[in-house]
C-alpha cells in the first residue's frame, strides 16, 4: 500500500511537472507575442511621425511654389528670404532650389542676363570624368538658378537637370501629374556616408487642369533636397522608445534600396549571430511616387526591460502546488458557472420584464391599441423608412363626431366602451401587417398606411365599421348612431420634407370632414367623399 501511495504520489508529482513546464513555457510564448505586439505599435508610432515629417517637407515645397505662382518675378533675394526661413523651421533641409525652363533659343539670353549678376554663371553639366562643362545643346535645360543655402553649394548653380537621363522621366511625371516626385536615395558629397531624397515639384504659368497646359504652361520646379538621416533622427526623437535597430528602405518597383540604419557593423553580426525572434516590417504611405520600408529588429536590451521572470516562477511554483492548484480552480470554475446561470436566469427575467413594461407603455390603457407614443415612434420610423426606400406614406386622423355630446348623453362609463368598440372597428378596417392604428388623444384615432397606394378604401372602412356598429347616439347631428369623420393625406416624402408639417395636413383634412357635414372621408384637403351611408 504504501509502494503503491509512493508511486502515485510519484506520478502525481510528475504529471505536475509536465503542466507547470507546459503552462510556464506557453506564458513565455504569450510574452514574447506581449513584447512583439509592443514592439510593432513602437515602430508603427515611429512610422507615423516619420510619415508627418515627409508631409511637412513636402508642404515646404508647395509653400514656396506658391511664392512664384503669386509673383511673375521671384528675385534672388526675395527667394533667399523665403527659403532661409524655411530652412531655419526644417533643420534636416540639405538644400531648396529654383530650377527655371530654359528653352534652346532662350539659353544665350537667359545665361547673359544671369551674368550681370553672376559673371562666371552658365548652364552646365557633368562630363564623364566628373567635371562641370558646359551643357550640350538640347531643345531646353532646366539649371538651378536659385539655391539656399547658397554657401558651399556655389558650383551646383547653373547645373542642368536635364543633362541627367534618369531625372528625366522624374521631371516629366511631376510636370505631367502636378504633384511632387522624389528621386530615390542619392549620396550627399557634403555629409559623408549620408543619403538624400530630391523632390520636384512642377511650377505653372495660370491654370493647369489638363494634361496639356500642364506641359504648355511649365515655367520650372521648386527642388528640396532633404537628408534622410535627419528626417529620420527627428522623427525618432519625437517617441521616447528606445533600443530598436532601424533599416530604412526604398522598395518602389520592387527594388531595395538602402537609404539609412543605425546599425554598426558589429551590432549586425551580433543580431544576424543571435537569430533574433521578433523582426518587423512597416511600409510607409506612399509620397511623390517613392515607397519606403521600415525594417526593425529589437535590441537585446529592448527585449531585456519587458522581460519578466513570471513565466519562470510559474513553472517553479507549479512544481509545487499543481495539483491543489487544479483543485482549487476546479471549484472556483464550478462555482462562476453557478453564479453565471443564476446571472443569466436574472438577466432572462428582467428582459421579460422590460420587454412585458415597454408593451404596456406603448398600449392605450382603455382601448388595448397603440397609445400616442406609440405612434410618435412608429411615424418617424416609417417616415424614414419611406424617405429611404422612396415609398408612399398614408396618414389617417380620425375622430368620432360628437363624442362630447355623447359622453353627455350616455356618461364617461358608456363613452368608454364606445372608444373600446370603435378602437376595434378601425383595427379590423386595416388588412396588413404593417398598417398601424393608434389611440392619438381622446376621441382622436390615428392610422399610418406605409407602402400603400390606396389610402381611400381602409380609410372608407374605418367610416363603414364604425358605422356597422350601430352604437345608438341620440345627441348627434349627423346620424342617430355614433360616427367618425376622417382625414387623409400621402406623400412620398423626401429629407426636405417636414413630417410634422405633413401630419398638420392630415389634421386640416380632418377639419375639412367635420366641417362639410362629418361621417365622411376627406382627403389632402382638396377632394370631399361622398358621406357613408
């Protein structure tokens, strides 16, 4: 007995182990999912600022083309002012450049004017050793005329873009489309190991709806040329995460371009030794035609602060205490499914109870039809129902002619069964589902016909059941028994009709039967018909 009491106790124990390892190493897996979810909101942060710090360098560009929109005559100076503060908002602006259209048979004109100013200024381009040498002849140039800032970039004046093949095709969708195009990454000779996005975007002489004017009415490009580096540094700066290792990426056509990271060579081996487990990958929004990736990797430090020893010490108390664990959470699940059917038998009840307390405060007391709240709910339900389905929409008031004299007569007790049986009566005048009778105010019945295309013959109906009744009514000066006068209107409303406009209609018509005689029909206040009989 006791071997065989060692031995379950034995099994016991192990069968512990293997849950607690089990539930251990699952919560390490949750952690991990934990910290790769943190880590991609992270970098999804990072990837909108930096997306917001593209769109403000862009706004840039479109600021000062409006410069030369608004003024036929953009002066250097008038342009470096504009551009300098600029440059002071955007520290990571490389540079901001005009770059006017310069025809064949304008060049000679166009370089001689440049030179009162500038003498040594002309047209360039690069040779195939590297030098400036002066452009080739070619139907138009586009030369920067106007760079801030212009110290230490005096030698880029005068430079044709159109001297370069692969601008070209740029040059041409900005002009073409009127929105701003980027170059992919471009090295920067003056910051070392650093790259560079150029953006044009295309400057109009008047209006540029079409594809043709647009080419017709060029007069050139603003140019920024913007230092990846620092658009990303600023971006970051702005998010408090640290520890993450960035490669920023040009993927547009499917080609993967480098433009910045914050990987050394040595971090690099490190990760690439250490197989890191969470990688991400967040697409920017596309902007002036480029698409860029960011591509994350988290450091072991990052990894390391949201780390806990949670999952560990599960597993090392699980060891311990499973199997009571077991047993104490199998009484606690039993005990939440008892309290939960009694929650749920609570919740069934009260619904009952709500739904039983909201059909009697929607039922007339007296005549068990649908009281005036009724109503109200039921006519803006189908009004707008009608305005949406574009439907026609009947409305009946109804009122007993000369109940007051009759209450006189008979008393409040006989008045009351009146109501009741000609509450009925118009009930049993309406033939579909959808049709709606309501009790709207003491001697006052209303009904709602939507979709319907006669609303004569069930307001006709109303006028013979309540007749067909036969309840004796001395008192009255229409028939000796009790009658109804009815109005009726319809419309197939739309949002600029008023419905409480259209149920005055139905109230006027209601007016117009009692006036012409009372027991009839009187409809939209413009046709009588004829009395019931």
């Amino acid at each position: 007995m006791k071997t065989f009491s060692l031995l379950v106790l034995l099994f016991a124990t192990l069968v512990g182990v293997v849950i607690s390892v089990a539930i251990g190493q699952r919560l390490y897996v949750e952690e991990t999912q934990a910290i790769e979810v943190e880590f991609s909101h992270d970098i999804d942060d990072k990837a909108r600022v930096l997306e917001q710090e593209v769109m403000l360098n862009i706004e840039v560009l479109h600021a000062l083309k409006g410069v030369f929109i608004s003024s036929e005559n953009v002066s250097r100076e008038e342009f470096h002012q504009v551009a300098t503060s600029f440059l002071l908002r955007h520290r990571n602006i490389q540079a901001l450049e005009w770059v006017p259209k310069v025809t064949a048979d304008e060049r000679d004109s166009f370089e001689n004017n440049q030179q009162r100013t500038d003498p040594d200024f002309e047209i360039v381009e690069t040779s195939v050793s590297g030098d400036l040498v002066a452009a080739k002849k070619r139907s138009y140039y586009f030369p920067i005329l106007y760079m801030e800032p212009s110290f230490g970039n005096e030698n880029a004046l005068g430079f044709d873009f159109a001297s370069n093949s692969k601008l070209i095709p740029l040059l041409n969708d900005s002009r073409d489309l009127g929105t701003p195009i980027a170059t992919g990454g471009v090295d920067l000779t003056q910051v070392y190991g650093q790259k560079a996005v150029v953006i044009f975007l295309a400057v109009y002489e008047g209006e540029s709806n079409t594809l043709t004017k647009r080419r017709e009415r060029l007069i050139g490009y603003v140019t920024g040329v913007f230092r990846i580096a620092d658009m990303f540094d600023s971006a970051i700066k702005r998010t408090w995460v640290q520890g993450i290792y960035y490669t920023l990426e040009d993927i547009t056509n499917d080609k993967h371009q480098a433009l910045y990271s914050n990987l050394s060579a040595d971090v690099s081996a490190t990760l690439h030794q250490s197989h890191s487990e969470i990688v991400y990958q967040r697409p920017l929004t596309r902007f002036s035609g480029r698409q860029w990736q960011i591509h994350a990797m988290p450091s072991e430090g990052y990894i390391a602060e949201r780390r806990t020893a949670f999952p560990y010490l599960v597993a090392l108390f699980g060891i311990l205490g499973c199997m009571v664990l077991a047993i104490y959470v199998f009484f606690i699940m039993r005990h939440s499914h008892m309290v939960n059917m009694q929650v749920l038998g609570r919740t069934r009840d009260l619904n009952e109870a709500k739904k039983k307390l909201e059909a009697l405060s929607m039922t007339d007391s007296l005549t068990r039809i649908g009281n005036r709240r009724f109503f109200d709910d039921a006519f803006e339900r189908e009004w707008q129902l009608a305005i949406r389905n574009k439907t026609r929409l009947a409305l009946l008031m109804i009122d007993i002619d000369n109940f007051k004299s009759y209450n006189d007569t008979y008393g409040h007790l006989a008045g009351d069964k009146c109501l009741i049986e000609v509450a009925k009566a118009i009930a049993e005048a309406l033939h579909r589902p959808s049709d709606v009778a309501a009790r709207y105010g003491g001697e006052e019945f209303v009904v709602i016909l939507p979709h319907t295309r006669d609303c004569l013959s069930p307001a006709q109906r109303c006028c013979a059941n309540v007749a067909a009744l036969n309840i004796a009514h001395s008192s009255s000066t229409t028939r000796p028994y009790v009658t109804v006068s009815v109005g009726v209107t319809s419309i197939i409303p739309t949002e600029s009709d008023d419905m409480v406009k259209f149920a005055a209609v139905a109230d006027m018509a209601l007016y117009k039967a009692k006036e012409n005689g009372r027991n009839q029909v009187f409809v939209d206040a413009e046709a009588i018909i004829p009395k019931a009989p």
